[in-house]
C-alpha cells in the first residue's frame, strides 16, 4: 500500500481541537479503503491490464487508449479511495451522535430518576385517552385512598365518581383535545365515601408521527381545606354584609395621593343614593352630599387623619323621603390610616355608621330635660299655691290636705314620667285619683265610660288637680262620704265643637239642698285651672241627688296625637 505524505503546504487543521478518529475507526477506514480499491484493481485485472503495465504502456507506446486506461486505473483507485473513506466517515459521525443521545438520554433518565420520589408522593395518575388508568401513584393511594391494585385498568372518573365543572365531563375532554391541557376544580369521593376537592392539572400527550392522543397525565393536589377556609369565608363576608345593613353602618376607602374614593354597597343606602348609583370619587364630590353646614369640620378631620393616622367626626346627610319630604340622617364617620408603600401615603379605610336614633335620643333627653325642669317649677309654683291658700281648723287637718294635693300632683307626674312626658291617658289618671273606693266589694261605686284619650303633659297636671279636688270633696262632704254613694265619670270628644266633655255625676250622697254657703279652696282651683290654665268652660249643678260638674275643654289644649294605651 502506498503511503502519501503530507505536502508541506497543504491546508490541516490544528492538531488541538480537531476530531480524531478511535483507533478502531482508523483501522476500519483503511481497511475499507483497501477492500474498495482491491475490488476496483481486480476488475481492470479482468481485462489484462496491471498497474505497472498501464504505466509503461501509457510511457512507452504512442497506442491509442494506452494512456486512457493508465489514466482510468488511477481514477479508479483514487474514487474507490474516496468512497470508502466518506462512508467510513459518515459511519463514524452517527455514531459519534448516536453517542452524543445515548448520554443525553441517561441524564434525563438519571433526573428523572431522581425526581420520581417527588412525583410519586404527589397525587398522578396516568390513563388512557379513554380514562384507563395504567399508572397509580402513591400519592393517590393516601389522597383518595384506593390502592394500585385496585385502581390499575379502572376508568378514573367511575373510580372517584368525579363531580366535573359545569359542562360536564365532555366539556372537559374537549378543551384537553383543543388545547392539549386543561387546568379546574374537581370533586371526587375518596374509598371511605367521603367528598375530596383537588385542584387538578391534566396534560395530553399525543404520538409524534400521526399525533394521536397516546395518554392523558392527571396531576391533582387536595383542595378540601382551601375551599372550607373560602366557604367559610363567603360565610363570614355574608354575616358581615347583613349586619352592616342591619346596623346601618358602611365600609368606605380614601385614597389621599389619587384623591380617590371607593365605597361599599351600604353606603349608598347610607346618603340615600339608589343601588346603581356612582360613588363620588373624590373628597370634594364626597363634602357635596353633606350637609353644608358641616362641610368644614369633615374636611378638616380628613386632613387631619393624614398627620395623626385617626379619623373621626359626625355629620349630617340631607335626604328625601319616599313622601318628597326633606329628613336628616346622623352619620359618624371613624377612619384609620393604613401604611403605604414605600414613597407613598397609605389610604384611609373607615366606616360611616348610622346614628341618627343616637341624636333623637340624645335630642328628646335634652328637651326632657328642659321639660322636667319647667315642670319642676310649675310643681313647685302650685305646691307653694296649694300651701298659701289651703286652710283647715287645725294642723293636721291641713297637713292631710296638702298632702292629697301635692299626692295628686306626684300621681300625673309619674304617668307623665312612664310615657317618656308623651301624654298620660285620662283613664289613668282617673283610676289613680279613684283608686281607694274601686277596691274589691266596691266596684259599682266608681263608674268610668269614655274613649281612649291621652292628655299633653301641660294638661296632665292641671286636669289630675281638677279631679282630685271632685275626689276629695265627695269623700268628704258628696256621695262618698256615705256607704251607698256613687260617682259616674263619663268624657267623650266633640269634634262638631273641637272640644273634650267631661261629665262628673254624684249620686247616693247626703241630701243637698243648694250650693255651698261659701266657696272653699277647692272650688278656686278647679275653676283657675279649667278656666286661666286650659282656656275651658265649667258648671256646677248642685241637684238633691249629689253634685255634677261638666266641663269643656278645647282638644287642641289638652289633647295628644295618640290614645290612651290603657
């Protein structure tokens, strides 16, 4: 075999860097080589013709052809040189790849031998395109409870009786084929029965010649305590909604930087906006739905809780009725400042609860106050009267007197008190004057007919010290004084007049044969309070059977809005 040294010029690659063939490679390469051009040698042989005879032919003869078969011995040699060696070559280039993807193939299957702990802790299941299931993770034995043997060639979704998202399970099919992964929420029920929520992740996989569906891999993670902890917290968030719209109290946030507001549904009920009414986005469009006298103070109370963190102040929102009717509603509005990012000014997030029943009350107990204190005085201004003016034989005799009197008004006093000073009913006051001789066995002796009636307070007290002198002169002088004596107390309103009838009738008492010789205490104060105080008119009828007295009130003086609850 002849060896072709290497021509000083010719073009090589560095020595560092450059492949080079195995051994065992370079033996097959020459040895390939060799074969070839033996072959090719062989079948010129066949026609006579030898390496050193087409040389010397081709030299020594000017034959035509000689040349030309010298020439196609050493194309011949050199052709088969050069295909067995490209072959040898591209033989050694597969291999080298073939190589190359046999180590990249153990390093994936090294990873993946190193992650398959972890996946089969975790719940994965690997089926048929149909549901088949072929492989049964450990992770799905303590997630659902089945074990292998009993899951291996079971259809998945009989097995866990799976619940699918709306749709159903062929919805979920069809976006898997769409998409190639489908990603929701499932429900099965685990071996024991009892439900399980996961969170399931599924991936196709198809074949990479004709792309049909191969296999199906189903990735699930237990979602049972996430979706008890988001019920409960439904649950929560609806308890809170309802006892803001019971409390009347709504949720509100204020961006101080955007100057931006957002409000909860509860507010707009709050300021009497409908339900689909825009929220005022700014501090400025807020101040508009409050009232204008206290524009002020709320806004200096939202500056403020930029610099303190706390926000707090009452205010007042006009409103419109069903009736067009203008009202007020009291609202207090507490806030706090949440911390920000860094660079910014956190917002403030408060409540505006509803406290107008607050302010009425607050209200009503500073004009008792006002009324108890004139009421004290006018007490006090008829104790002095009943003092001055009342006379008796003896100190006893007037100390009894004044004590029924100052009795009677201490009797109006405490209707007036039980009814928040709204009126006391005329039957009460009747029954508590009365009282003594309406006990058990004496029942007839008082008689009481008339509407429910409720006296204003400026005519309890007067009108209770008007029947408490009838009281106490026919118990002392009238038809109570005696065993078989009556009084029949009758009142009725008089719309025609405008005016309340009131009807005192004794009977059964001593004979009476006129009027009083002279009139005593008693008589100058029913006639001052019936007449000077309530603006009405009064007569005594002095008849044989016992004394009547009716009187006639005006009911725009004496009369409240609503009846006498008793």
């Amino acid at each position: 075999m002849v060896a072709f040294p290497s021509h000083p010029g010719a073009h090589s690659e560095p020595e560092e860097g450059r492949a080079r063939p195995e051994p065992g490679l370079r033996l097959a390469i020459l040895l390939g080589t060799g074969a070839v051009a033996a072959f090719l040698l062989g079948a010129l042989a066949l026609h006579g013709i030898t390496a050193p005879q087409a040389l010397l032919d081709a030299s020594g003869t000017e034959e035509p052809g000689a040349a030309s078969w010298a020439v196609l011995w050493f194309v011949a040699a050199a052709g088969a040189a050069g295909l067995g060696g490209g072959a040898a070559l591209r033989g050694h280039l597969r291999v080298r790849a073939l190589r190359q993807e046999n180590a990249a193939l153990r390093s994936r299957l090294m990873a993946f031998t190193e992650l398959s702990p972890a996946f089969d802790l975790s719940a994965v299941i690997l089926r048929s395109p149909d549901g088949v299931i072929r492989h049964w993770s450990a992770g799905c034995e303590r997630l659902f409870g089945f074990t292998a043997a009993e899951a291996l060639g079971r259809l998945c979704h009989e097995l866990l009786s799976t619940r699918f998202p709306d749709g159903g399970r062929r919805t979920v099919q069809e976006e898997l084929l769409r998409r190639g992964e489908w990603r929701g929420e499932l429900r099965h029920r685990r071996r024991n029965g009892g439900p399980v929520v996961v969170a399931s992740h599924w991936i196709l996989r198809r074949d990479p010649q004709d792309g049909r569906p191969l296999a199906v891999i189903e990735v699930h993670a237990d979602a049972t305590a996430l979706k008890t902890a988001e019920a409960a917290l439904r649950a929560g968030e609806a308890r809170l909604r309802l006892a803001q719209e019971v409390a009347g109290v709504g949720i509100w946030e204020w961006d101080p930087e955007e100057d931006l507001f957002v409000w909860s549904p509860e507010q707009h009920a709050l300021f009497g906006l409908p339900p689909g009414a825009p929220a005022p986005c700014t501090l400025e469009a807020f101040l508009a739905l409050i009232h204008p006298d206290d524009r002020v103070a709320v806004r200096a109370a939202a500056f403020a809780a930029l610099d303190s963190g706390e926000y707090e102040v009452e205010f007042r929102v006009p409103r419109v009725s069903r009736n067009g009717a203008e009202t007020i509603q009291w609202l207090i509005g507490r806030g706090r400042r949440m911390p920000g990012l860094a660079g910014r000014m956190g917002a403030i997030l408060g409540v505006n609860v509803d406290i107008t029943a607050r302010k009425q009350a607050e209200q009503q107990q500073a004009l008792l106050m006002r009324e108890v204190d004139h009421r004290a005085k006018n007490a006090l201004a008829v104790v002095q009267a009943v003092l001055r003016l009342t006379r008796a034989d003896s100190a006893r005799a007037f100390a009894k007197a004044v004590e029924g009197r100052v009795a009677a008004l201490a009797r109006a006093q405490t209707l007036l008190t039980e009814s928040r000073w709204a009126g006391a009913g005329l039957a009460s006051i009747l029954r508590g004057e009365l009282a003594p001789f309406m006990g058990s066995g004496g029942m007839a002796r008082v008689v009481l007919e008339g509407p429910p009636v409720t006296l204003v307070p400026e005519a309890a007290q007067p009108l209770s010290m008007t029947l408490h002198e009838l009281t106490t002169n026919a118990a002392k002088y009238g038809s109570l004084s005696v065993p078989g004596g009556s009084v029949s107390v009758s009142w009725r309103t008089d719309d025609r007049e405008g005016c309340l009838r009131l009807r005192w009738a004794e009977a059964g008492g001593p004979l009476i044969t006129g009027p009083p010789a002279r009139r005593g205490f008693g008589s100058r104060v029913v006639e001052a309070t019936i007449r000077d105080q309530l603006g009405g008119t009064l007569v005594f009828r002095w008849e044989a059977s016992g004394l009547v007295c009716e009187l006639a009130i005006p009911m725009d003086r004496v009369l409240a809005s609503g009846p006498d609850k008793e």
